[in-house]
C-alpha cells in the first residue's frame, strides 16, 4: 500500500487512448435545443451568482477552434479567510446543454487541463481549487508535484485547519455545483437540461460526497476508484510499515516474486490464461507455499511469508477480527515507506513519528485516526435513497489498483447492497471492476472507455447500462485488444475457444 491516498496512476507503457482519463463522450454529445448564449460573455461581471460569490473574470477565449466564455468565480466562506475559485467554460457555439463538474486526484480538488477536456464536448464545464491557493494557469510540472502536497491544510499556528479540509472533503465540490449552474443559466437563459459530474480517485470521491450530502445536485455521477474510506483507508496505511518495523523488512523483489506466484496460481479462474485477475478477494492462495521460493534477492524466509500474509489480510484487532480490508493478493505489493496521512496536517505540523507504530498500539491509534477525520473525509454512507429518487450512479474501480484497493469500493457496494436491496440498488448504480488496471487507468489489463456515454443514455434515456468495453492500445492509438467490462457481481470468464483479444470470446456471467 502506498500513503500517496488517491493520487493518479502512473504509466507503465500501456498508451493512453482516446478519452480515458477523464472518461468523456467519444465525441460531442448530441445538443439539446439552444445552443448558442443568451447574453454577451462579458456581462457576466456585473452579476453575482450568489451572496456570496462575485464573478472576478468573464472572457471569451478561444482553444483551437474551440470558443468559450471562460468565467473565474470567488466564493468566500462566512468568517473565513479561506475563498474557494471556480472556473468554467461556457460554449459559446455548441453548447449540449448538458453542464458537467469534474473533480480531481490526491490533494488536488480539481485539474485545469479536465476544462479543455469537457469544453471540446460541448459541455458547460467547472472545475474548482476548492479554497487551495492555486490558479488555473498554473504550471503542469508544479501541478504533478502538488497532487501529494497537504500543507495548504495548515493554518497560521501549524495546526490542522479543519475548515480548509471540510472545503477540501466537500464544500468546495457543492459550491462549485451550485455557482457553476447559475452562472451557466444566467448565460445561456435558461437552466441545463442534465447535469453530470465525473472523476476518478479524490474525484470518484468527490462524486460519491455529492450523491451522499447533496443529492439534487445532479442527475448523473461517474466515480472512478473512489476514496470513499479515506479515513479507514489513510488510518491502515501504516499497517505494512508497523508489521515489517516489529517483524522485519522484506526486500521489493520477494513481494514481486510473491505477486507473481498468485498471479500464476490464480490467472486461469476466469477460464483465460492472460496474465489477469478478475476478481477480489477470491483467489485462493496459501502464501506458506512462498516459503523457499527462490528470488534474486534470496529465497522467500519463513518470516517474510508471513509478513506477506499479514499484509495481504490486512490490519487486525488484537482479538484477531479485522479493523478494515487489506491488499488483495493478486496486487503488487510496494516495500512500505512511512505514510504520509499520519504527518503534516494530520500530526499537528510534525513529520511522521514510526516510532510510535507497533503491534500492540495499531488497534487504538487506528480507531483514533477514523473517530477524528472520518466524519469529513469518509463518503461511505451507503443510504443513498435521496439521490436514487432521481439520479443515477456509475462507479468502476481497476483490480490491479496498488493505490487505492478495489476491496474498499466492494465494501462499499456491497453495503449499498444490503441497506436497500439489490433489485433497488440495480434501479440507479452500476459498478464495474476491471482486471488488470491500475489506479484510474494504466496497467497492463484492457482499460475502461468513454464511461459517461452509458450513464447519460440511462439518466437520459432510461437504458440501464449492461456489458461496457475495455480496450488495450499499442503507441500508434490501433485497438490491440477489447474485452467485455462487466456489471457487478458478474465478470468476464473465456468461452473456450477463439481469440484472448476479441471481446467475443468472452462472456459475464457470475
């Protein structure tokens, strides 16, 4: 596990194809009615959206050919020095009237480039800093450096600014929702006829915090590996290390090894020896038989199973019952490094104390860490009655994802499951798990593409998302292999017989 909680993936020479990282429409989405303003871009200054916002910035502007009016909104919060930006691009030729929000990743509450990706697709498209100081222009390389940076949620004394994380958790999401669609009315003259929100990590979060605390704010939400147990999630993070700190190291290339000893034990269940695993939690592996496996760095010790084992099961209480999920056998294991979420904000200004970390302890301090930040930073609530009343959920989540386990999306899915019953889940969420991917896309298996057609066509038109595709690509962009993405509970198993790379050859079933 790594205690970068919810950054996004990185590559690992698979190509990126076409539209998925933000998972957008494969082309413009078809327009619905107007499509063109109701007043002049620059009038938007002399309007406010809400008490508390005030339009800094209205301009047209133009990407390619590509025209928009693009607004900066500052909303300040009552006796706060915290003000939370928006910005958005309005169409100002081929609006779908459709509006979208887009979140971010790791400690980013949202991403300028997404705005090129959304305008280009007709969309009214917000994205916000959610009261972190950072400008839309600001430069890509300090961008990738900033996604695992938290010190914006110290405040003047080095102490944990709680208003600037509820901003981070989920204010700064609503407040970009509800200015960005009045702004998009008052410019257009009339409301969006849907509105949509994507993202994938802190977004598939973001999106989830939307569904569960502000159900009106729209109609469709697409969460990719979403950080719904942050709090559960950030408080195991130090389990790895506090197990090989009393139990002792294991060398990367003996957790490789191990990997590729579940991975060659477990890849047929689906009926297809192709290098994946298309399940969670159900490939059955003794790790005692890693004991003497021989690897570059030695054989595997007795002792260093166990560690392996410990950490695929996860953190335990001292009566041996489990405090939360741990790292599914079929994903690689990293050599754990000290966590992050245990210092900085989260440690009252002070770096990470592994001294305190042991066996014994675990169990308190993780029960300390969730009672004090999982009331802001968790968005598992699984009664979502209000937004299934009118809206519709798509989440999906990589089985290969080393950052974020899939387990912790299961977990969720399956409490939704049992609070309202599969039959009502079924009437508004659909959740997908894709063998082989890595943290919002990457990794070696077939990767999920354009996921928000399907949700806008069931919010739309009523047509309940069934098999969706996946594809690999080779540098040139060329299609090298397609694979059915199925709806849990069922996954893709081989029919026997035809091509590994043809989605024909395969079929959902559970």
């Amino acid at each position: 596990m790594t205690s970068a909680i919810g950054l996004i993936g990185t590559a690992s020479g698979q190509a990126r194809g076409p539209n998925d990282l933000w998972q957008l429409p494969s082309a413009i989405a078809p327009a619905l009615g107007q499509v063109t303003p109701a007043r002049p871009c620059e009038s938007l200054m002399a309007w406010r959206p809400t008490a508390d916002a005030i339009v800094r910035d209205a301009r047209i502007a133009k990407n390619g050919t590509d025209e928009s009016c693009r607004v900066t909104i500052e909303v300040t919060m009552p006796a706060s020095p915290h003000v939370i930006t928006v910005w958005l691009r309005l169409p100002t030729k081929d609006w779908n009237g459709r509006f979208l929000g887009l979140g971010g990743g790791g400690w980013m509450p949202g991403f300028p480039a997404a705005l090129d990706a959304g305008e280009s697709k007709g969309f009214a498209t917000a994205i916000t800093n959610a009261g972190r100081p950072y400008d839309v222009s600001i430069d890509p390389a300090e961008l990738g450096r900033s996604v695992g940076q938290n010190d914006f949620l110290l405040d003047a004394k080095g102490r944990l600014d709680w208003t600037a994380l509820q901003n981070f958790a989920y204010r700064g999401i609503h407040e970009m929702t509800v200015v960005g669609k009045a702004v998009t009315r008052e410019f257009y003259g009339k409301n969006a006829r849907y509105n949509y929100f994507s993202g994938c990590s802190t977004g598939g979060r973001q999106g989830q915090s939307e569904a569960q605390r502000f159900p009106e704010d729209y109609d469709g939400v697409l969460s990719g590996a979403p950080v719904v147990n942050w709090a559960h999630l950030a408080a195991a993070d130090s389990w790895p290390l506090t197990l090989t700190k009393e139990l002792g190291d294991v060398p990367q290339c003996k957790f490789d090894a191990a990997h590729r000893a579940v991975v060659a034990a477990c890849d047929a269940d689906d009926g297809a020896h192709d290098g994946l695993v298309s399940s969670v939690g159900e490939c059955r592996f003794d790790p005692k038989t890693l004991e003497g496996v021989a690897t570059e760095c030695g054989a595997i010790s007795p002792r260093e199973a166990e560690v392996i084992k410990r950490i695929w099961d996860g953190p335990r209480r001292r009566d041996g019952s489990p405090l939360w999920n741990g790292i599914d056998s079929a994903v690689l294991i990293h050599a754990p490094q000290p966590p992050t979420n245990w210092a900085g904000p989260f440690a009252d200004g002070k770096a990470v104390d592994t001294n305190s970390f042991s066996l014994a302890a675990f169990e308190t301090q993780f029960d300390q860490f969730v009672e004090r930040y999982g009331a802001v930073m968790d968005t598992s609530n699984p009664d979502l009655r209000a937004f299934a009343r009118h809206g519709k959920t798509l989440l999906w989540h990589g089985l290969a994802d080393d950052i974020v386990p899939a387990a912790g999306s299961v977990h969720y899915i399956e409490s939704i499951r049992r609070m309202l019953g599969p039959r009502e889940t079924d009437r508004f969420l659909r959740f997908y798990l894709a063998p082989g991917v890595g943290h919002c896309g990457w990794g070696d298996g077939p990767q999920p593409v354009a996921l928000l057609e399907p949700l806008m066509n069931w919010v739309e038109h009523g047509r309940a998302p069934g098999i969706l595709n996946s594809e690999n690509w080779d540098p040139t962009g060329r299609v090298t292999r397609t694979r059915p993405l199925c709806p849990y509970p069922e996954r893709a198993r081989y029919r026997g017989h035809g091509s590994l790379d043809e989605a024909a050859s395969f079929r959902c079933e559970r």
